[in-house]
C-alpha cells in the first residue's frame, strides 16, 4: 500500500484549530497547555525543544513506543513496511518517529515535525486503507472519542489495529495529576448519550477548546467503566489489550516541565523496581497500554 504524501507548501489548519499558527518567539513556554500569548504551534516547539534536554523522558517514551510497535498488526513480515500503512495521530512534536520512521505522522496543529494536517474525527481515508493507528497521549484530547473509533473502524482494514498509550487514573496518579498537571481529570464525564435517546450528539468529553482541549479520565472511563458500552457501540473494535504500567519511571521522569527525579544511572534499577511492583499497577499506576482490533480476517497479522 503506498504511502500518503504530504501536502507541499503550507498545511491547511483542521476545523476546530482556531488558534494563529505562528513561531515561538520569546513567549510563554507551555509544554502542555497553551499560556498566555502561546499559540498551539508554540506548546509543540516548546515540547520540541524540552524533547532534546530530557534524555530520561526520551528513554521512558523509547520503550513505551516500543511496546506500541510490538502490538500492531504484522502483515508480512519479509516486506519493506511489515506493518503495512500505519496512521499516528496527533504526532505533536513528532517523537514516534524516532523509533518508528515509516509512520505518516499526522496532528491536529500543523508543523514542521508532521507529514499531514488531519483531524481525528475527519480521517481523510478511504475505507480499509490503513492497517495501524497509532496514538501517544492523544485520545483524551478528542471532544468526542467514539466519532473517532467510529472512523478508526471505517478506515481499518480487517486485522487491523488502533494501538494507544494514556494515561490511567490510579488511585496514586489521580492525585498526582490532579495536584501536578494542568490537564483536568473529570471522572463524572458523560462519554454517551442518555439511555434510551436516539439520534443524539455524543455529549462533549472533554474541558476546554481548541487543540489542547482535554480529560485525562477519557480512557479510564471508556476501557474501563464504560467498556461494555463501547463493545455495544463499536462491534468492530475489540478490546485485545489492556494493560496498566508505568509505577515509578514516568512520574519520576519529570515529564516535559516538572523536575527530573530519576538520574540517568539510577534506571536500570528504577526499570528493575518498576517491574516488581508491576502487580501494584491497578493502584498506582500512570499510564495504560490499549489495543483495539478490527474485526475480519486476521490472516498475517502478529
């Protein structure tokens, strides 16, 4: 399957990106949120450039990347692309690249790290194109999750995946984030309609507008509480894998812009200790490894 190009010259802004597109220029540096004069394209120079300082975070998103390519779809694996057209969405800064070259990066905010400008509830796909999707911190940014799944199925092939890391909301990391982190977690949010309506806008997810809008309790709530009602409105998508991770590392991290608590050569222990308290992560654990399948065919996929 051939690869997307990118569009020469100037990307288009996506509906729903109303903020100016301009260059960071001595304003606010927000690594997550847009600050006061910070347009949307300025959070991703930000993080761009936080990227380059932190090579503790670097190596904890190195292996979390490395999980999501372990999941997806195999579909031959003596082929040039084994994995065949795998879609990110929301590649902000373009990080999965590093570990992932033959990915058509793609976000919301258009820059200079992405192949193409797309909208997540608008993939400008045709049906069965794509055979991975892929997704780091980017599902608790979509006002509505479930148009997004839906297109996820459209444009799947039989086999094919959505593979996403978010974050999970622990009795330990509930607090952390609620105390530490911008983003608001809103576990009363509403991702369906009420029962029994029809013909219904999906209510919206998350706080906020605009690209950066978001909950980070969109994905406890939707593979968790909500799991029953996901299966009931996307029979094509099944729950393959969920795993909660991510105890000590990634909190200790620092993330973009809170201190680096975990020296470089305190790692091979901090993975160590990581590991043996792996049984806790149901309690205090950040982060969740999610993998959908599309129904269909599963010939050649891993």
């Amino acid at each position: 399957m051939r690869r997307p190009k990118a569009p020469t010259g100037r990307i288009p802004a996506m509906p729903g990106n109303k903020k100016k597109v301009a260059a960071a220029s001595g304003r606010s540096s927000s690594y997550t949120v847009p600050g006061p004069g910070q347009t949307d394209h300025d959070v991703l120079e930000a993080r761009a450039r936080a990227w380059a300082g932190r090579p503790v975070l670097r190596a904890v998103y190195a292996a979390y990347f490395q999980k999501m390519v372990e999941c997806m779809t195999v579909r031959d694996a003596d082929a040039s692309r084994p994995h065949g057209l795998v879609l990110e969405l929301g590649g902000g800064a373009g990080h999965f690249r590093d570990s992932y070259p033959k990915a058509v990066v793609t976000d919301l905010v258009p820059s200079r790290h992405i192949d193409m400008a797309v909208d997540a509830m608008r993939l400008p796909f045709p049906d069965t194109s794509v055979d991975n999707i892929v997704l780091h911190d980017v599902l608790h940014h979509l006002p509505y999750p479930l148009v997004f799944l839906a297109e996820a199925a459209r444009v799947l092939t039989p086999g094919g995946r959505v593979v996403m890391i978010e974050p999970y909301i622990s009795a330990v990391s509930g607090v952390c984030y609620r105390l530490a982190h911008p983003e608001p977690v809103d576990m009363k949010a509403q991702l369906f309609p009420p029962a029994g309506e029809t013909n219904v806008q999906d209510p919206v997810a998350v706080r906020g507008a605009g690209a950066f809008a978001s909950n980070q309790a969109v994905p406890t709530l939707l593979f968790y509480k909500y799991a029953a009602d996901l299966a009931r409105r996307c029979p094509q998508l099944s729950i393959i894998r969920r795993d909660v991770h991510s105890i000590i590392m990634y909190p200790l991290s620092g993330g973009f812009s809170k201190p680096v608590l975990l020296p470089q050569f305190a790692m091979p222990a901090a993975r160590k200790m990581e590991d043996w308290m792996s049984p806790l992560a149901p309690w205090m654990g950040f982060r969740m490894l999610v993998v959908l399948e599309k129904t269909g065919d599963r010939t050649g996929s891993h």
